[in-house]
C-alpha cells in the first residue's frame, strides 16, 4: 500500500514535493511555508518506516523542506524570520545543515545583515563534528568572506584562519592574504569616508558663516531703521500726536459725520481742537529763542 498520510518520512515527503510546487510554479510563498511546516512538524513526531520514493533519509526531506521554507520567506519579503524559523527545528546552531547555514549566510548577506549570522556562524565552525564534513572548509570560506570581512572583524578572521586544523597551509596562506587585501581597502574607505566628513563639514561652516555675516548685517540695518524712526517720532510734541489721535477716534469710531444729529457736536469738537491748539502753541509752552 502506498505511504499516504501516515505521520513520518513519507507524509513529509509528501509535503515537500507539494511545498515545492507550490514555491516554483503556482508562486503561492505563504501556501509552501505552510507545507514545509508541516512536513518538519511530522518528522518530529516520531521515527516512522523510511518508504520515501526520492528520499530514503528524513534528515534530508527535513533539511529540503527547510530549504524550501527559506526561500518562500525571503520571495516574502520575510528574511528576519528566516534564522527562527529554521532554530525552531534544529534547536542550536551547531546542528544545522551545511545547505541550510549557506542559505542564511547568503540571505542575510545579500540584505545587508550580516552580523545576524556572526554568532550562529561562529557556533558552527567551532563544532568538533562539523569539522569533520566535507562542506566545512568551504563553508568556513562563505563566513569568511560574508560575514567576518564586511564586518571589519579582521582580527577574529586571522585567529579563525590560524587556530584552524582543517585547513592547509597554502589554504590558510591564501585566507590571510585575503584578510590583508580586505583590511587594505577597509582602512582607504574609512580615510574616504573621512575626508568626506571633513569637507562636507568645511562647507557646512562656509555656509553657517555666510548666513551669520548677512543676518548680522540685516540686523545692523534694522537697528539703524528703528533707532531712525524712534528719534523721528521724538521730535513730534507729544500734547499734538495725543490730541490728534483723541479726534481721529472721535470722528471714526464714535461719529457718523453723515448725520445731521452729528453737526452740532463736530462743530463743538473744532472748536475744542482750535483751543487745545492755541493752548499747545501759547507762548508759555514755546521753546525759547537761542541767538
């Protein structure tokens, strides 16, 4: 009887062949993320007959329905999720797949995060039995260059290149050299990026300065102005500029000069003005004759 359902190998074959339809043809991510999940939720659940057609290891159909996984999340836009996602069932870091540590390295490379995989990386290399896998070097090489150098982490490289008994010596000879070529035009691109802060902060001041010395400028002009039209309206007589606004509001606000009812107290209020006028210029209130 064929495997069907059954919770085991064979379900989760199932699944990963359905998730990977779902990823390639259909394009439905969230619909594949679903499946690879629970394709790697019936590996847990127990051991079950391996009667996978394809697959006859379900260290692998997990492994494949993790990959599967990955790539429906990042086709998400869902790339943070990625590293939980995939601990979830692995647990630790050190128990990762090679193809499943190269895919993260890659991913969070690719979106400018590298530092996600400095630690998970670092748990992997460090593993005794990890050491003993044929894709260790190469994967050694893929944190290298993705993870450590665009990190600026050159001192943890050498130290990882050199405490290294995996590698050969000519291996190790060119991973330093590398090193080298990478701290090189880490140390031009800060100098760059330095002189770069220098100059854009130079006119930055340039700037500053020019806008100062014109503000300054429309101050002392609007000092002078003010200090103008101040010893101006100090020259008025007070008595004349208060009696002349008295009447203004007067006839304005307080008069209609249409209404006949109005003559009577417009001609009383010239009257006042004329000797409120007299009383301003008499010859008591003159300023005296210098020779």
């Amino acid at each position: 009887d064929p495997p069907g359902w059954s919770p085991g190998p064979a379900q989760a074959a199932a699944l990963l062949e359905e998730a990977a339809d779902l990823l390639v043809l259909h394009r439905d991510f969230a619909a594949a993320v679903e499946r690879c999940q629970a394709g790697c939720d019936s590996l847990g659940a127990g051991p079950g007959p391996e009667r996978c057609l394809f697959i006859t290891s379900s260290a692998e159909v997990k492994c494949s329905l993790c990959v599967v996984g990955i790539q429906a999340l990042a086709e998400m836009n869902r790339w943070r999720e990625v590293l939980s996602w995939v601990l979830q069932y692995y647990h630790v870091p050190e128990h990762l797949p090679p193809k499943v540590l190269e895919l993260c390295i890659l991913l969070y490379s690719k979106v400018g995060e590298p530092q996600v995989m400095l630690e998970v990386g670092s748990s992997w290399l460090g593993d005794q039995t990890n050491k003993s896998l044929p894709e260790y070097c190469s994967l050694l090489e893929l944190y290298l260059a993705h993870v450590l150098l665009p990190l600026g982490r050159f001192e943890g490289a050498e130290e990882l290149i050199r405490g290294s008994d995996v590698l050969h010596s000519e291996q190790q000879l060119a991973l330093l050299g590398t090193i080298r070529e990478s701290r090189c035009q880490w140390a031009q691109q800060e100098e760059m990026r330095s002189a770069a802060e220098e100059q854009q902060g130079a006119e930055a001041e340039t700037v500053l300065g020019a806008l100062s010395q014109k503000l300054l400028t429309m101050l002392t002009l609007l000092r002078r102005a003010l200090r103008s039209m101040s010893s101006h309206f100090y020259l008025l007589p007070y008595k004349k500029m208060l009696l002349a606004t008295f009447l203004l509001y007067l006839v304005v606000v307080r008069l209609d000069p249409a209404s006949p009812t109005s003559l009577p107290f417009i001609y009383k209020l010239v009257q006042l003005f004329r000797q409120a006028w007299a009383a301003v210029l008499s010859p008591s209130h003159r300023p005296p004759i210098r020779d």
